[in-house]
C-alpha cells in the first residue's frame, strides 16, 4: 500500500484527498478528504487577474493542508490547478508562491483534461452502484468552468465550457437576492452554450460531480451537517433542484447562509452554480441527476495510481 495525495486547486475551493492506495490490486482506503472555499478566482468575470489577497488566503490553506498531508506521511503530493489557473495571466505569481510556500509544483490542467479526468472519477467509483458497462453522463460544475463528458468502454465526447459558479453569480446575478429576470438572463446564457452540445447518447446515466449539486442536495435534504454518506450515489430530481434554486433566489445573502444543508461560505454563488444545474436538465430533458461527492481529485487518483 502507498498513502497518495492528491490537491485540486478549483477557481472556488481547494480539495485534498489522501488515501492508501492498492497499486497492484486496485484497493482504496480514504484517510482524509477536506474541502475549503478560499475563491482564487473572486473578480473572475472582470478579467483583472488573480487578486493578491486570493492568492494569499489560498496559498496559506495550501500550505496548511500539505502540513497535514506531510503529518500523515502521504508517500506523494500530486497539486493540479484547473479554470481560473488556465485563465489568469498573472498566475506564475500564485504558482511560485506555492512553490516556494509549500513546495509544491502545480500541474495546470487542460478543460479537456479536466473533463477526462472527473469522468474518470466517476467510472472508478463503485460506491456509486452503476450497471456495468453504463453509458454514463458526467457533469461538473465548478467555479469557473463546467465539464461535460459522455462515454462508455472510454470517453467519446468532453467538453469544458467557460461558465462557473463564480463567474456566473459575477457576471449576471449583480442584485441580492437576484430577481428573476436577472436568473433568467443568466439560465438563457447558459442555454445559449449547451446547445453547442451533442445529443446524450442512449440510456446514459447522468452523473454530477462538484460542490454546487452536493449543496443542492443537502439544501434538499435539510441537512444540519453535511454528511457524504447521504448524497453520494442519491438522485437530485430535476423538481428537487428547482424548488431548491427557487428557496435560494429568494433569500438575501445572510438569510441563505442559515439554509440548513448549504455550505454558508458558498452562499454567495449557490444561485449561479444551480442554475447551471438546471440549465443542464432543461437542455436534455433529464428526470433527475445521480450525484456524487467524489470528484476531480478522486479522478486524478484513478488515473495516476490505480490499474
């Protein structure tokens, strides 16, 4: 067994994963698996960079969590930087700080890549119950891209389209609580782009991945504490996460944090991230979406460690 760990660095959280990994027989034991909001990308939509502040608070939740990987001497660090890391010109400055600060080398991945590799999460995840050789759907929506992939025996088709969370609250949800011709200039946009999309393929099973449909699943449930083992492999109907969207539009900021089940540090573009959900199940008419807690981390683990 060799203990792995994997960081992504998102344009909304950062995530850790550290585990012990069976190379050779394919066994998975997770020793930890934390998720901090630090928003690398706030001001994304503007275009102006990577802020100092944001990359401050990142780099320091970094650096704590690489002296958590280091105290329960994970064999290896794997650090993967995806949308607003891809975007940011000035994102050598936030990739030498974590370097010199955590030594750590970042790899930034491609959309494509991306894509590839949160599908891989869920291919590999047999906690989640799908029928052998599914087609399946994923979907991952993050803060500043969301990846949408179909395949089978392998990938078929990937996707990673420039719409977040972040960068949709930023860009077209101005007003709290957003009103409803500002969601629907924002659902219209997002449309508008997923049109660009090929058909499902047939008896696909759509899965999501990410913060934003975890959180609208606990919204629905009424969680008090998030509790993974409730949300992973249940399915958000596509009424559930309309009628959670519609509780969360309603409310002011400080009101929204008090949501039992929301995350409150993602109050702020829950909004924006379900309505990319719920663009995604009005473009392909879907009845509802497995969710899944595991993400790009899980997938990059899969990939690099596991046969």
């Amino acid at each position: 067994m060799a203990r792995r760990a994997v960081i992504d660095i998102g344009t909304n959280s950062v995530l850790l994963l550290v585990a012990d990994v069976g190379e050779q027989d394919g066994s998975l034991n997770i020793v930890e698996d934390i998720s901090e909001i630090t928003r690398l990308g706030k001001g994304i939509a503007g275009g102006k960079g990577l802020q100092p502040e944001a990359i401050r608070r990142t780099v320091g939740v970094i650096e704590t969590l690489t002296t958590r990987c280091r105290a329960l001497r994970a064999d290896s660090i794997t650090a993967v930087g995806t949308a607003i890391l891809r975007e940011a010109a000035n994102r050598e400055i936030f990739l030498s700080e974590a370097r010199q600060r955590c030594g750590l080398e970042v790899e930034v991945i491609s959309g494509e890549e991306e894509a590839r590799l949160s599908y891989r999460a869920v291919r590999g995840d047999s906690d989640l119950g799908l029928p052998d050789k599914a087609a399946i759907a994923v979907l991952d929506v993050g803060g500043g891209s969301t990846e949408v992939v179909f395949g089978k025996e392998s990938v078929e088709f990937r996707k990673s389209i420039p719409i977040g969370a972040v960068r949709l609250s930023e860009a077209f949800l101005p007003t709290d609580p957003p009103p409803a011709e500002e969601q629907k200039k924002g659902l219209d946009f997002v449309l508008e782009r997923l049109s660009e999309l090929p058909p499902l393929p047939t008896d696909s099973v759509f899965v999501g991945v990410g913060g934003t449909i975890v959180n609208l699943g606990a919204v629905h449930l009424g969680l008090a504490e998030y509790g993974p083992s409730r949300l992973h492999g249940m399915r958000l109907t596509r009424a559930d996460a309309e009628d959670a969207l519609r509780l969360l539009a309603s409310k002011p900021l400080e009101e929204r944090r008090q949501i039992s089940g929301l995350e409150p540090k993602r109050a702020d573009v829950i909004v924006g991230g379900a309505i990319i959900i719920a663009a995604v199940m009005k473009r392909y008419d879907l009845e509802a979406i497995t969710m899944s807690c595991r993400g790009l981390r899980y997938g990059v683990l899969f990939d690099r460690y596991l046969r």
